[in-house]
C-alpha cells in the first residue's frame, strides 16, 4: 500500500472511531449531526470525539480502574499535550486525537480554544464546589469554546463580515452554556451523590427549592434565547442540525422546569425518543426557530 494510500485509511478509521463515540455517548448530539452537511459532520463528530473521551479521563472511568487523583490529572496531561503535538504535525497514534487534529489543522482550531477546555476539565479533578468567578470560567472552558470549535467547522470555506462573526461567536458561546448548565441541572444527583460535585455556585443541591430551580432555569432560556437568534444566519450545511440541538435542549429545559426541585434531585430527567423523533421532523422540515 502507498503511504498516500496508508494515510488516507488511516484518517478515514480515526474518524470513524469519533463515530462511535457520538453515537454511543449522546442521541441527541448524533441525532442532530446528522442534519449536517458532508465534511461539517465529520468535523464536528471529531471534536466531540475529542471532548467526550477528555472529559471520561476526569469523570470516572480512569478512578474506576483504580489511578488516584493525580495520576488522573497526569493522564489528561498527557492527553492535552498529545493534543498540542498532533495539532502541529497533524498525526498521533492515538485515533481520537488524530481525528481532532485532522479538523483542528483544516478549521483553524487552535491553543486559544483547547487550552481553556483542558484547564475546565483539569478543575474537575481539583475543585468540588465553584463560586460565581470559577463557575464562568469553567462553563466557557468545558462548554463555550466548543461551541467555538464547532462554530469554525460550520464557517470553513465561508465569508463573513466582522459583525456577523461578533453575533455567531456570542450565539455559539451562549448554545454552548445553555448545554452545559441544562446537563448540570439534569445531572445533579450524579455529580453530588456520584463525584461530589456542586457546580451552581451558592446552590446546595441536598435542599434545592423550586426558586432556585426557576433562577437557573430562566438564566439557561436567556442563553438560549441569544443562541436562537443567530440560527437562521448559519451556512445552509449546518442550520437544521444547530436548530434541532437547540430545541432538543429546549424542550429538556422545560421538562426541568415542570419537575418539582425535590424530585429533580433524585431523578436524571431525559427526552423521551418520541418527542425526539418531532423535534427531528421539524427541523428537517425547516424550523429553525
């Protein structure tokens, strides 16, 4: 076999290896990849190849086979840096990485966006509890500059004024937010009870009241509001996945909303597929918002 050849088989495994991870980690997020033109779906499925198994480092399963805390932090090291290094020379033996490195090189990700996720991910092996400061810097690392990853796939190749790039990067960084404080909510008992985490600064989760409940979920609608607004402005190729995302999260918020703080404590609430498989037709459709 060529090395041209060689090469290409390889890519084409690395990605498929992202493939799977989407598919077997989040419906929702596969279900919406779907809906993305060729070439942008291959690149946002191997970023979130990349920050899903990142964030399985720091959530459990390298604790589960028995490494203590800084052995877990030294493997995301380890993690990041063959990240950087794969990055710049656009190959490393670990499939993952390679897949992100590939997109990374052809989209223009960069150190400015995963340094800060790898740093947001590094504070879950440090630190428990957040207050108002680290809670933003640790929601834009894990959550708003993948957004912005993604957001460089669903612009490659496009043209865009200064203004518009300022509107799409404020709606990215708020879509990504609004994901990550709805998993949060969703989430509650799994991280206290699971990993002896409290994300909300200033919420104890044991006695969560319905307004405090209402507080974070009105600030996720915010977010979702302003993320909204610039959906019909996507590229044709990614519009209809980045609107059935935002409504699937929509409607996981409002499920939140109905279910009362007590039983939110104890209960992950979820999408049922059939309201799933609506959502899907309406975006195929073309609502978009």
């Amino acid at each position: 076999m060529s090395s041209s050849l060689a090469t290409d088989l390889y890519d084409e495994v690395a990605h498929e290896t992202a493939v799977i991870v989407i598919r077997r980690y989040s419906t929702s997020f596969s279900m919406a990849t779907r809906l993305l033109g060729a070439g942008v779906r291959e690149d946002v499925e191997n970023i979130y190849g990349l920050v899903r198994v990142a964030d399985e480092i720091v959530d459990g399963v390298a604790e589960g086979a028995g490494l203590a805390p800084a052995d877990v932090r030294r493997r995301l090291d380890e993690f990041e840096a063959e990240t950087e290094r794969a990055t710049a020379s656009g190959y490393s033996a670990n499939l993952i990485i390679h897949a992100f490195a590939l997109t990374a090189r052809k989209t223009g990700i960069g150190h400015d966006l995963t340094r800060p996720f790898f740093a947001s991910m590094r504070a879950d092996v440090l630190q428990k509890k957040h207050t108002p400061a680290s809670f933003d810097e640790y929601v834009y690392g894990s959550a708003e500059v993948v957004g912005l990853m993604c957001l460089r796939a669903f612009l490659a190749g496009h043209d865009v004024t200064a203004e518009q790039d300022e509107r799409f990067v404020k709606g990215a960084r708020a879509l990504g937010a609004a994901f990550q404080k709805v998993n949060f909510l969703r989430d509650l008992s799994a991280d206290a009870d699971g990993l002896g985490r409290a994300y909300f600064p200033g919420v104890d989760v044991a006695h969560l009241t319905d307004e405090v409940k209402a507080t974070l979920v009105a600030d996720i609608d915010a977010d979702l509001a302003l993320s909204g607004a610039i959906v019909p402005e996507l590229p044709r190729s990614s519009r209809r996945a980045v609107a059935l995302a935002q409504s699937l999260f929509a409607e996981l918020n409002r499920r939140i909303e109905k279910t009362p703080a007590a039983v939110l404590r104890t209960t992950r609430i979820s999408v049922p597929n059939a309201v799933k498989t609506r959502l899907l037709i309406r975006a195929l459709r073309g609502k978009v918002t």
